[in-house]
C-alpha cells in the first residue's frame, strides 16, 4: 500500500478531509512547522503519527529545507501533500520531490496566487473564484494543474464567506486528487499531468450545482 504525509501550518481542515476520504493508502505522519498548529491534535486523536519542524529554529530557509525533508524521508512517503503550509520551499526541496508533491491553492491559478486570494478576487470583481490542487514547482503557486473546482461569487460577499464556499470545495478536490495519485491513475510526465481512467479529463474540474 503506498503511502504519503500531509504538511500543514494551522487548522488543517484539508488535512482531516483526505484522511477522512479514506483514500487508498497510509498517512504516514501529518508534519507541521508550526508546533501550535491546531491540527496536530486532531492527527494524533486519530492515532496518526505527528511532528514538528519548527522553521523559527533553522537559521536559514536552506536549513529549514534540509531538517523538513529530513523528517519527510524518514517516513519514505510515495505522496507528500501540502495542505495548509505556509512556507515558501526552496527549488532543492521542489525538485527532490518533483512528481510527487502536491499543493492546494485558494484560487484558479493562475489567478490570485499568493496570500488574500479572497480579498483579491472580490477587489478584482471576478464573478468565478475557486481553487486548485496542483503538482508543486519552484515558482511561488505555480505548476501543472490536477483538479480545480470552480465556485461563484455572490452579490454581498466578504472575503470571509468567499473563503467558506471555496473551503467546502477544496475538500471534495483535494481527497479526489491524493485518491487519483494513490490508485497509480495520476503522475506528471514531462511537466505534463497525466490522468489515466478518466476520459477527457472529466472529474478534474468541479462546478457546484445551484
Ligand atoms: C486553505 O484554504 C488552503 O487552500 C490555503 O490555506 C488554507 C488552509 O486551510 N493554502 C494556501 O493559501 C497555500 N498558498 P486548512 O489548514 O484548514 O486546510
């Protein structure tokens, strides 16, 4: 059975939606930076094996890099997710892992990559917002697209309500993709992200009904 750890830097609700997915594998350990993170309690209630790799003790982003992929390698992880995790990661790390590291980001890229992905899209006046789940590379929020899920953005929004319906969402993409990529169906091929079993791609882009 393959296996994979989740990184995360605060609440973790991505985190609890996949292994709530029962997707079809092992999470080896959920890795935080942040030891104060609210969703190490929840993976250790769950018996998942937790740790922190806390960047405010690496001196450098080099160092950070080096103790994170240090404890990931411990677990030999098949996937590493990134759900939550707010560190920025150096392009030794990114390649280390290429083709088996995965991000969630709150917006259809490449719209709104960076922070305030909310506050941007509704000062932009989009009518679409959404997010995506994406192979990593070493460029910030960037890197071949594996699911989005597309969420309109109603009259009287705040970014907090935007952020509610696209959180609903990023739930059903993410535990679809770590599926995908466990089951052996999905893998980057040449900077291109392959899907096997799903014609024409269906199933890769979510649009609520309603
Ligand atoms: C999620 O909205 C995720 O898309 C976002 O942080 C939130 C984490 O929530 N990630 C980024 O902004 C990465 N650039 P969670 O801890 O409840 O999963």
């Amino acid at each position: 059975m393959k296996n994979y750890v989740i990184l995360i830097s605060g609440r973790g609700s991505n985190m609890e939606a996949i292994i709530d997915a029962q997707v079809p594998g092992r999470c080896a350990a959920v890795i935080s930076n942040r030891p104060a993170a609210a969703g190490l309690a929840w993976a250790a209630a769950r018996g998942v094996p937790t740790a922190v790799v806390d960047h405010k003790a690496s001196a450098s982003r080099e160092a950070f890099d080096a103790a994170l992929a240090a404890e990931i390698d411990r677990h030999a992880p098949d996937l590493v997710v990134l759900a939550g995790f707010m560190r920025v990661l150096g392009e030794s790390f990114v390649r280390r892992y290429e083709g088996r590291l995965i991000n969630i980001h709150p917006s259809l890229l490449p719209a709104f990559p960076g922070l305030h992905t909310h506050a941007a899209a509704l000062a932009a006046g989009v009518r679409i917002h959404g997010a995506t789940v994406h192979f990593v590379t070493p460029a910030l929020d960037s890197g071949p697209i594996i699911i989005q899920a597309a969420v309109p953005v109603l009259p009287g929004d705040s970014p907090d309500t935007l952020a509610a319906r696209v959180l609903a969402q990023e739930h059903v993409i993410y535990p679809r993709a770590v599926d995908w990529f466990l089951q052996g169906r999905l893998r980057l091929d040449q900077g291109r992200v392959v899907l096997t079993d799903e014609p024409m791609g269906a199933g890769a882009l979510i649009v609520p009904a309603g």
